[in-house]
C-alpha cells in the first residue's frame, strides 16, 4: 500500500504536465514504498523534497546516500532520473 504524500510540496512535485510520466512516477513512488515494506533491512522510508524532487531515505538503516528522481518543469517527453550520491 502506497502511503499518502508527506507533504503538499511533495504531492505538487508530482504534478506533471505529461500525463504518461506522472503515472510512471507514481508507480515508481508505490514500488518504493512497497519494497521498503517487503525489505525489513531498510527499514523506514521518510519521504523529503531534496532539490525540489521527492528524495527517500531511510533514517533507521545504515547511513546510505538517499535516491533521489523526479521530472522537470518543463514539457519533456520521457523523464526519470536516479541520483545516488557518493
């Protein structure tokens, strides 16, 4: 079960002008959440905006850079990136 946004300003990073990639999005987000929940190695997920884009940690396991992807403001045809620092 995907949880609800954790803040509006993360709700509104999803708010996308390409239909197609808001769905991808949000299914990405749901997968997230869902793996988390099968991984009890991970542990909890926080939800954050880092760099205007939705960021997931997990605070409770070991330190781990957090992933981090989102889509521009503008009109893209494909978008989706995963950013993992060091």
């Amino acid at each position: 079960m995907t949880p609800p946004f954790a803040s509006p300003g993360i709700e509104a990073a999803f708010d996308v002008l390409d239909p197609q990639a808001r769905a991808g999005l949000l299914a990405l987000r749901g997968l997230i959440f869902d793996t988390a929940a099968q991984s009890p190695e991970a542990g909890r997920i926080e939800e954050a905006l880092r760099w205007g884009q939705p960021s997931y940690l997990t605070p409770s396991a070991k330190p781990a850079p957090p992933s981090g992807w989102g889509c521009p403001r503008v009109r893209v045809l494909r978008c989706l990136y995963i950013a993992k620092a060091g």
